[in-house]
C-alpha cells in the first residue's frame, strides 16, 4: 500500500487456537471436543481489522515470528488492505499463542495465552516505522506489547500532532508518563477499577484523567460509555441488542473509534461509531469475522 494511513495500530497479533467441547475439561481428564477453529486474533490486529472494514486506511507496527503461523497472520492483515511493512519479521520466534477451550453448554471458557514475539516489541522497532506513525492522523495501542514500545510510538506520533488511542487491556499497571502522552485512555469498567482503585466509573475517570490523559473513555457493555474531560462528563446509550458471542466487541468498538477520529468526527461521533460496529459484531458469532463493514451501519 502506498502513501500515509490514516489509523496506525502498535500491537500484538495472535494466532486463536479453539476447542470446542460440550463442557470444560478437569484436571488430568481428555475429553472429545466437536468443533475446532484457528483463525488470527490478538487485540491490535482485531483493532486494525475493524479500522480497516469501517473504511481506515490502516498500517500495522509490530514485531511478528514467522518460526510457525506467522506469515498466515501477516496475510490475513494484507487481504484486509492493511499495510504490514511496519512488522518486524522473527524468523526464529513463534507468534502469539492463544489456546482457548469453550464449553458449548453454558459458553464457559478457559484460555492460555502465550506472547511469544508480542513480548520483543522494541523501541528499536518502533523507530523503524515512525515516518509512518509521523504521517499517521490516529496511533492506537493496546497493552499486549511491551509498554517502552508504546511509549516511543506515542511520543513520535504526539510530537508530529498525531492523535493517540491507549487501551489500557489487558489492565496492567500503566505509567504517568504514558498516560501524559495519550490523547485517549480507553478502559472497560473492570479496567477502570483496577487502575483507579475506584469501583464506579464516574470516579474511576476522574481519577485517570487527573493522571494526563486528554479524555478517558469508560466503556459500559450494554449500559453504553461514559466520557470524561477536563469539562466534565457526557454518558452515550448503547444500541439494545442481542447478543450472541461478545468476544471482540470491545476491539471492534477501540477500531470504530479510532476509523472516526482518522476521519475528523467529533468525539462523540467518534464514540458512535465505535458502538454501532460494536453492536453488529455481538450480534454474530467469531470475532474478526463478525466485524462489519461500512456499508452495513447505514
């Protein structure tokens, strides 16, 4: 792909290893599973997948082993029009891993995951694509890659007046000086929580933004979004839906808000969008598979 996209997405990307069995397994027991899917996952490359389906013109920064799986996570990235020449190639690492059983009566699940070449993002790495990052007009991370990593990115990309997207999941603990640098902090409310040592999102909020970002964005589920700036505080109603599988909503929602940002919307156009993806994508099983295009949220 040629010229300057507009979302740059720094993260991880994962191959989804999923057994399906009518229940979990115990300890120590084998059981006959009826279903079994591989399909790319991790929560940057989700979150460029659903930029990219919303109409984004999206590039990918990451560090990606090509030992096994690697080179099919790269092309399901090409076959969504996502530029990858930001991904450092590992041919001696394996990707991320993740091994996900699910219980088909009940949908209870049970994962490990294993980073594999997420966890060697380096700001080396990060250098290496910062005319992209430089030219980008929205850089999004999420905490599956090392954070001095995300640090890098955010500073080149702030310095060149590039808006940046933190979302703070997995929820780990997060630097000042990380958050000094991004525009938004997305967090879900058990994110906030933790972070925040505050259990109701209004205060939770509160309390991040007093730690530098510009907004911190609250995602609620079904009960929508709350966004909280230096000028207060606006809640967004989520669209009533059923849902049907809500793995991956809150990547399609992170990718949605990013694709209006890239466009120029108003943040709460932004938040819109991000929910409206959202709320297709729940209602349909599988995750990158569930993510809409554009066309289907008129």
């Amino acid at each position: 792909m040629s010229g300057s996209s507009s979302v740059v997405v720094v993260g991880s990307l994962n191959m989804d290893m999923v057994a399906h069995s009518r229940r979990l397994p115990a300890p120590g027991e084998t059981l006959v599973g009826h279903d079994f899917v591989m399909a790319p996952g991790g929560k940057g490359g989700n979150q460029a997948v659903a930029a990219a389906r919303l109409g984004a013109s999206v590039a990918f920064v990451s560090r990606v082993g090509t030992r096994q799986h690697g080179q099919m996570l790269l092309q399901a990235l090409r076959d969504e029009g996502i530029d990858t020449s930001g991904c450092t190639a590992d041919a001696q690492a394996l990707p991320g891993i993740a091994v996900i059983m699910v219980a088909s009566e009940g949908g209870e699940n049970s994962i490990v995951y294993v980073p594999g070449s997420n966890a060697d993002l380096s700001p080396a790495d990060v250098q290496a694509s910062r005319t992209l990052l430089q030219q980008a007009r929205v850089v999004v991370a999420q905490l599956e890659v090392p954070m001095p990593a995300i640090a890098e990115a955010f500073v080149l990309a702030r310095g060149a007046g590039v808006t940046t997207v933190l979302n703070a999941a997995p929820a780990l603990a997060v630097s000042d000086a990380l958050l000094a640098v991004s525009d938004w902090l997305i967090v879900n409310e058990t994110e906030a929580g933790q972070m925040s040592g505050v259990s109701d999102a209004l205060g939770a909020a509160q309390v991040l933004l007093q730690r530098g970002p510009r907004q911190v964005l609250v995602t609620l589920g079904a009960q929508g979004a709350l966004l909280v700036t230096g000028e207060g505080a606006q809640t967004v109603a989520a669209a009533s839906v059923k849902a049907v599988d809500t793995v991956g909503a809150g990547d399609t929602f992170v990718g949605g808000l990013a694709a209006g940002l890239a466009e120029g919307m108003s943040a709460m156009d932004a938040v819109r969008l991000g929910q409206a993806a959202a709320a297709i994508a729940v209602s349909r099983s599988g995750v990158q598979s569930a993510m809409p295009r554009r066309a289907e949220l008129a």
